[in-house]
C-alpha cells in the first residue's frame, strides 16, 4: 500500500515533465518514491538539524538532480 500522498507528487511531478521543468527519462513514480524517501529519512535522522530544514535541503538536494537543464 501506498501512501495517499503519493498520487499527489506523482501528479504534480507529470506537471513539471510535461511543462519542460523536470527531466522525463525518469519515471514520475519513481521521483514520488524518493520525494516519501526525503520525509522518512528526515523523520528518523539523528543529524541535529531541525525536521523542516532537515526536508528543505534534501529537497533542494533532489530537485538539482532532476531538474531539466
């Protein structure tokens, strides 16, 4: 089962492939998989780094690897 979530970022990461924004040689599920990664990886780090920013940079770290250059 998968997050209800999921379906979203799928969607809104489609966006982005069809708008030219995001790479589309990767699937958009695949890019949902590791965006729900980035949250859970967040949730159980031990780093000192507040969650919120503990998201926002490994977002920032992701989203430099698939955006369309």
């Amino acid at each position: 089962m998968t997050p209800g979530f999921k379906t979203i970022f799928e969607d809104i990461i489609r966006q982005g492939q069809l708008a030219g924004e995001i790479r589309d040689d990767v699937p958009a599920e695949l890019i949902a998989e590791m965006l729900h990664s980035i949250y859970q990886a967040a949730a159980f780090s031990r780093l000192e780094i507040p969650f919120r920013e503990n998201v926002a940079m490994k977002t920032r770290l992701l989203l430099d690897g698939i955006k369309l250059r």
